[in-house]
C-alpha cells in the first residue's frame, strides 16, 4: 500500500515538476527578460491605477479614508484569480489549438491533473509577483500602512491555502470543460473553448465585482449568495481574498464590514468540504 | 474537336475591390450572430466589468455623470478589444492557421481585406456595444440627453475610421510577431485603458499626458462623446469638441495611409526575403 502510494505521489511530482518548468519557458521565454519584466509590470500597476485615478478624482486625493486599502488591496489580490485560474485552464487550450500536443501528452504516462496544475505555477508566480509589487507601490506611494503587528495571522494562514485549492479547482474544472468542449461541440472545437472560456471569464467578472465592491449593501448580497452557493468553488475563493484584506487593516475597517459571522461561516463551510470531498472534480 | 471553357466575366478593380469588402465582411457579420452564446457573454461579460467599476464610483459617492462616463466607456471598450483582437492581431493568426498565404495569393487587393475585416468587425461590435448601452444605461438608470446628434455622428464615425484605420496598420506590424503578438496585444488592454480614459475624463491624466494619450482615436472620440451626450460632461472635456473632430479627421488620414503604407511595404519586404515569417531579426 506504501509503495504504490509512494509510486504514486513520485509519478504526480515528476508530472507537476516538469509542467511546472515546461509552463515558465513558455510563459516567459518569448522576450528578453527585460520585456518580460516591464511585461509582468506595467499590467498590473495599470489596472491599480484606474482605480487609484477613479479614487482620487472623487475624493480629492484622500488616500488616508480606510475604504481606499480596502479597494486597492482587493484589486491587487484579485490578480490571483485571473492568473491561476486561467494558468490551468489555458494550458488545455495552448495545448490542443495552438501547439497541437494535447493529445500526445494526455495519452503519455502523464498524472493529467498534476500536469495542469505544474501548468498553472507559471502564471501563479507572474500574479504573486504582480501582487507584491502593487502591494508595495502603494505603501511606497499612495500612503496604504500595513502593519505586520496587526494582521491575524491565523485567519490569514487558514483562508489562503484554501483559496489556493480553490483557485485551482475552478482552474482544473475550466479544463475539464475546454477538453470537453474540445470533442463534443457540434460547431467544431473553436465554438466550445470559447463558449467555456467565456463561463469562465463570467465567473471571473462576478468574482471581480465581489472583490471591488465596499458597499454594506453588495456585502450583505455577497453573504447571501455565499451561503446559497451550491457550486464546488462558489464566491468564497475571491470574497476570502477581498476579506483577506481586512487582516491587514483590522482597526480601520470595523465600521466597513461584518467580518466575525462571515469568516467564522466560511471556515466552518471549508472545514466541513474538506470531509466531504467533491465527487465533481475529484479533486480535494 | 476543340471544347470552350466557360469563363466567368472578370471584374474590374473596383468591383473586385468592393466585392472582396463584402466578402470579407460577411463572416464577420453573419458568422458571429450565429453563436448565441457568444453573443450573450460578448454583451454580458462587459456589463459585468462596468458594473465593479459602477459600484467602486458609488461607494466613493461619484456625482452620477461618472456613473455615465463609466457606461459609455465600458461600451467603447467592445470596440478597442474587436480592434486588438480581431484586426491588428487577425493577420497573424491568419498566418498560424495557414491562411494568410490565401489572402496574399488571392488575386485582389489586401487593403480591400483589411477593409472588410474592419468593416465587417466594426458593425458586429456596434450591434453589441448598443446592447450594452442600453442595458447599462437602465441598470444604472443613467440619463443620457444628446445635445447635438449630427455631431456625435460625425465623432463616432471619425473616431471608428481612424480607430480601424490604426487596427489596419497595426496588422501589418504584427505580421512580425511569433508567440509575443498574443502577449503584446494582451499587454495593450490595461494600460489603453487607463491612459484613453475609459473610466474617467482623460482630462484629469494632465494635459500632456492626455494629448499623447490622443494618438489612440477613442482618447479624443470617447472625451467628445461624453461632452455630447451628457451636458454637464462640458467641465470635464479635455479639448473642445470642433478640436477634437479636427485631430480625429487628422488620425483618420494618417492612419488609412500609414495603413497602405506598412502593407505595401510588409509586402515588398516578403517578396524580397521570399518568407512572412517571424524569423525576420
């Protein structure tokens, strides 16, 4: 039993490790690394700054109010959504359309899910950085404080892994669909990724919309709508990330949110998945 | 015995020109109504992503004119990504997919493809980009009053030539490109976005900033849209409408030639080199 575990958890390794380095040379390698820096750069730090431009239009460059971290730090961990999510899920159709080797790989003796998974580590580590670096142009720049002393270290440390699996879930369950949509659309394969694809970027957007929104009103909706979720990923993934947020700034954002019912709900609601694992995607 | 064969009467250049637009135009416009399902995530996946930026603005307590700039912004973005995606880019997926050596084969005129491509995109995308008016404009309950519509006609068919007509050029350009074509164009969302002012008056970018910003046309076309559609938008223009129809009426003319210009030459290069590839450095 030990051994074929142990054969088995080599073979996933071998599987995530080499996607993992085939994933970064073709996420990375079609320019210099300069290029690819300015690359990995310039879009995140734009996408901040429309909304620090839409903010400081308004408020008259008030980057003190406690709702401005609220919004810019849900916009830089949202990064993370698009990138993992899209990592995995891409990879079935960079694979299949564009270099033809879908086949080839899913028929070698290949773990397929721990290969889509290494895929996704590529774009994991491009967000991560993106992230980091919007985090700290605005602490340099636009005045967010964040004090280490008083993040809550444990609710940090419990919803992020979770989320991690999550993010990734969603990824691997996106290429399921775009493999799916690959063989049996009758208007041909093009039809079928882009149909899925654009499920996707659907639950992308929404997800979007959660993690923006600071409105007591759009929070309590979001709650709801948590709670009335029957899908294996939900909103939790992003309303964790957007809640994420309040670990950094706990003092400032008590009158923002209802954080305790929330969070208590989405820790009980995970640990209860983790006992029940999902037959839908097979994954845990 | 000699057989005749049956020739079909040729046609002249012009016809053969107008008859390659229609040709060319015709998948775009009938082939992506096809789809129903494209076209609900074409209309709905936009709404999605002004709504965040509806909701960020009235959590901030923005007068309802942002709300309006943000819906009319959001309705112009179906247009820059039909332009990046399907025209500046279409050339080179024309080339992965093995076509683009038809089209040069093709005994008529590559602008006239070029042309249709936009034509055929550009009515495609304004189909979607009125839904999307529409239905933002009633979630929202944002009250659009035009003040002078034989203007705002004027802006938008300006601001969609010289636009298209920077979509042709850049089409050539990225004939070039191997794998960075996808990541370039990916690159050009963001950032346009944010200095075209998309979501804010691009008069806040600085004057400057903003007049560079204008050498992309929906810069000047989306800053006079706003100054016609929503009276009070007129303390937020950058320019004066008339100077903006003025600057837009220049990017058509530099655009549409700068357009011939790069096919004419993308083509002589080919021919030289006897290859259209991207080994080309």
């Amino acid at each position: 039993m030990q051994t074929r575990l142990a054969s088995f958890l080599s073979f996933s390794w071998r599987s995530f490790r080499l996607a993992t380095w085939l994933g970064w040379q073709i996420e990375s390698n079609w320019a210099d690394p300069f290029l690819f820096t300015i690359y990995s750069l310039i879009k995140p730090l734009s996408s901040a700054a429309i909304l620090v431009i839409m903010y400081s239009i308004i408020t008259k460059a008030n980057f003190d109010s406690p709702i401005f971290p609220y919004i810019y730090l849900g916009n830089a961990f949202y990064m993370y959504v698009g990138h993992v999510m899209t990592g995995i899920s891409w990879a079935v159709i960079d694979d299949r359309e564009h270099y033809k080797t879908m086949k080839y790989i899913y028929t070698a003796p290949v773990h397929f899910p721990s290969y889509l998974l290494g895929r996704g580590v590529a774009r994991f580590i491009i967000a991560s950085i993106s992230v980091v670096v919007t985090i700290v142009f605005g602490m340099l720049f636009l005045n967010i404080s964040i004090d280490l002393t008083q993040v809550n270290w444990v609710f940090f440390c419990i919803n992020s892994p979770y989320w991690g699996r999550d993010a990734s879930a969603h990824g691997l369950d996106s290429g399921r669909n775009h493999v799916v949509a690959g063989s049996s659309h009758v208007r041909g394969r093009r039809g079928g990724s882009r149909r899925s694809l654009s499920i996707q970027w659907g639950h992308f957007s929404i997800r979007g919309i959660a993690s923006l929104s600071t409105s007591d009103r759009l929070l309590n909706a979001h709650y709801v709508l948590a709670r009335a979720s029957t899908s294996p990923f939900g909103w939790h993934g992003c309303l964790q990330l957007s809640h994420l947020t309040k670990f950094f700034q706990c003092p400032t954002f008590s009158h923002l949110n209802h954080p305790d019912p929330f969070l208590c709900y989405i820790i009980r609601h995970r640990v209860s998945r983790l006992r029940k694992p999902s037959k839908r995607t097979g994954t845990n | 015995m000699a057989t005749t064969v049956p020739t079909l009467p040729k046609a002249s250049s012009w016809k053969l020109f107008f008859k390659t637009v229609f040709a060319r135009a015709y998948p775009r416009i009938v082939g992506q109504q096809c789809e129903k399902s494209w076209m609900f995530f074409d209309i709905f996946l936009p709404i999605l992503s002004i709504a965040a930026y509806v909701y960020v603005y009235r959590a901030i307590g923005a007068p309802e004119e942002y709300i309006g700039f943000v819906v009319l912004g959001g309705a112009m973005t179906a247009f820059w990504l039909n332009v990046l995606w399907s025209m500046s880019s279409q050339l080179y997926w024309e080339k992965e997919q093995g076509n683009l050596a038809l089209y040069i084969m093709a005994p008529s005129s590559m602008m006239a493809i070029l042309l249709g491509m936009a034509l055929g995109g550009m009515i495609a995308t304004l189909l979607r980009a009125i839904v999307i008016l529409f239905i933002g404009g009633w979630l929202f309950q944002v009250r659009f009053v035009v003040t002078d519509f034989w203007t705002l006609l004027l802006v938008f068919f300006l601001t969609m030539t010289a636009l298209y007509g920077l979509g042709m050029m850049s089409a050539s350009l990225f004939l070039l490109l191997s794998r960075e074509a996808w990541h370039l164009a990916n690159l050009a969302q963001e950032p346009i976005y944010l200095i075209s002012g998309f979501y804010f008056p691009v008069k806040n970018l600085g004057f400057w900033l903003a007049l560079s910003a204008s050498l992309i046309p929906l810069t000047m076309g989306l800053d006079a849209m706003r100054q016609l559609v929503f009276p009070s938008a007129a303390q937020f223009g950058f320019l004066d409408v008339r100077i903006e129809v003025i600057g837009l009426s220049v990017l058509c003319f530099i655009f549409l030639l700068g357009a011939r210009y790069l096919l004419n030459y993308m083509e002589k290069l080919s021919i030289q080199e006897g290859r259209l590839t991207e080994s080309r450095r």
